[in-house]
C-alpha cells in the first residue's frame, strides 16, 4: 500500500504460505495466528514459522511449548 492509497488496512487473520526465509500472503489481513498461544501476531511482526508444518509462531518460546504439545520435546 502506498501513501496515497486510502483503503483501510485489512482486518481479521491473514492466510499465509510460510517458505524458506519468507512467506507469501494469500488472503490479506492485519495478523496470524501463533499455533502454541492463539496470539494474534501482526504481520509486520512474524518472525517465527515453521514451513513443514505450515504454522505461525509468536516467539522462540513458543515454538518450543508447540513443540512440546506435538510431543516432540519432554
């Protein structure tokens, strides 16, 4: 969106592809959803996914609680 642009910005969840080192925004929204927590991570803010398993995370600790629910760690 440029600055000239006057739609609002989309609200609700986002759909997206989660790649190597990027993802690709299928449907556009203001955020996604951390698959360990159910917080609400804006997507200027994603940092943390896991490509395999198509899922969000909100943080490196979330990942690991994730990891933990799927019993993948003890």
């Amino acid at each position: 969106m440029n600055r000239l642009d006057r739609r609002p910005p989309p609200n609700g969840a986002a759909e997206v592809d989660y790649l190597d080192g990027e993802y690709r925004v299928k449907k556009p929204g203001a955020f996604v959803l951390c698959a360990a927590t159910g917080a609400q991570i804006p997507l200027e803010r994603l940092t943390y996914w896991n490509v395999d398993r198509q899922e969000a995370y909100a943080s490196p600790d979330a990942k690991l609680l994730r990891l933990k629910q799927l019993g993948a760690l003890k």
